[in-house]
C-alpha cells in the first residue's frame, strides 16, 4: 500500500508551514531546506491551493500561508484529496477498471471499508498536530 | 492510496481457487478466463506458494490448491504479504529513507496507526467469503 511522493510532499509543506504561522516561506524555502524537487514542490503546492487549504502571495515579504486554520484541517482530508486521482484497486477507477470479476466480486465492498478505516483514522489528527519548525530539521 | 496490481491479482487467484476446490485449475486457465497476463500471473501464483497460501501439482489432473484451508486465511495477511516490499511513505521503506523531517516527524506515528487500521478490517474477512465461482465472469 502506497501513497504518493506528491502527497509526502504535501504534507510535508503543511506541517512546515504550521510551524510559520506568518506566512512568509516559500515553496524555495522549503523546497532547499527539506532537499526535495522545486520544481515538483510548485506543483504541490499549486494543487494545495486548488484544494483551499493554502494561498500564495507574491513579491516581497509573500509565501505561502494557510488559507484555513491548521487546527481545522486533518490529515484524513489532505490526504484524500491529494490521493484522489489514485484508486486503491482497478475497480475504484473512475472508469470502474477493466477487472472481469466486478460484477460478482465480495471483494471491493471489504476494500470500502478498509480505505474508510484508513482515512478515518487520519481524521483524528489536525495538521496543528504535527507542527514542524524549520530548526528540527537534521543535520546532513 | 494504491495497492500494486500484483496484489490485486493475487486475491483474484485466490477467490477464483475457493470456488473451485479440486484444485485442477492451473495459472494459465485463470490468466485466459480472467483476461490476464500468464507471465504476470504465473510470478503471482509463484509468490503465493513462498508465502504458503497455496501449492502447485505439475502434470495431467494437476493445477493449484490450497496450502491451508481458505477459511483460516484473510484478507489482511495475503494483502500484507504481497504488499510486503512497498512503502506507504518514504520512511516506511527498509532502510528508512531520505526524509529530511524523519528524527522531529510527528506523522510516522499517525500514519502506522491509519495502516493498522485499514489492515485490521482486511483481517475481519477470509478468502473463502470472498468466494468467485469461474460462472460468475462477465461476457465482453
């Protein structure tokens, strides 16, 4: 069971930003300071704003801030939505997949279930609660 | 979230060999019916005898059969067994990846208890409720 280097991503970006409650990071920043894409970190953060959970301002003195309170964003909901393109099994496709077996299948009713346990376990947890401030960073 | 098709193709082999229970269906009968690559399927049926699920019997009257009886097997141990190699997120991974937020990260811990979760209503149902019977597959 995967998620995606895009959604790591963008959780990472949320749990830095709550650490920097001015806004004023940007994807640069983060992107240096954690040794990851900035290119692929752009892209991220573009689909976080797309998502309404963070606005980017421009020029001197921007960066990225949330456009929410962290403390009403859970991990459950970053999540889904970063993974919404993505079907745990073919059948959950949007097009429903080509598996020949969906029609009688006692399978993907049980793989319902365990996706929502999955996520509902993430809704327990705000990205407030897993603030991560830049100095934590390690050392390499 | 994604599983690998590899696991999905196991537990398809799996329902199909619970409605069957002679064990005289061989890999390449499931690949034809199921519309399958045989070469994909024959390195799934390979790791399903290493895993112990089932067991293979060469030559006339042979096929695949049940190393231990489909009501003791569930859907969370085949599903964990052939996700084994992959990673939910990068720190996951055996040798615990690059990530930078990894010694202050306060996700791991929230991502486990999510994995459990979904793992532990995999746990709730066996192989054999989710019998497939070959009658059941859909005319194209």
């Amino acid at each position: 069971m995967r998620l995606a280097a895009f959604t790591d991503y963008g959780l990472r970006v949320m749990m830095r930003l709550a650490g920097e409650p001015e806004g004023t990071l940007t994807t640069g920043e983060i992107a240096r300071e954690f040794q990851i894409s900035y290119h692929h970190l752009t892209k991220v953060v573009q689909d976080l704003v797309r998502g309404g959970f963070v606005q980017t301002r421009q020029g001197a003195g921007g960066g990225i801030a949330f456009a929410r309170p962290p403390e009403s964003i859970t991990l459950g909901e970053v999540v889904r939505y970063l993974e919404r393109q993505h079907a745990l099994v073919e059948c959950f496709a949007a097009n429903g997949g080509k598996c020949l077996l969906t029609p009688a299948c006692r399978l993907k009713g049980k793989f319902y279930e365990a996706q929502n346990a999955f996520f509902a376990a993430l809704d327990e947890t705000t990205i407030a609660e897993c603030v991560y401030s830049g100095a934590e960073t390690r050392e390499t």
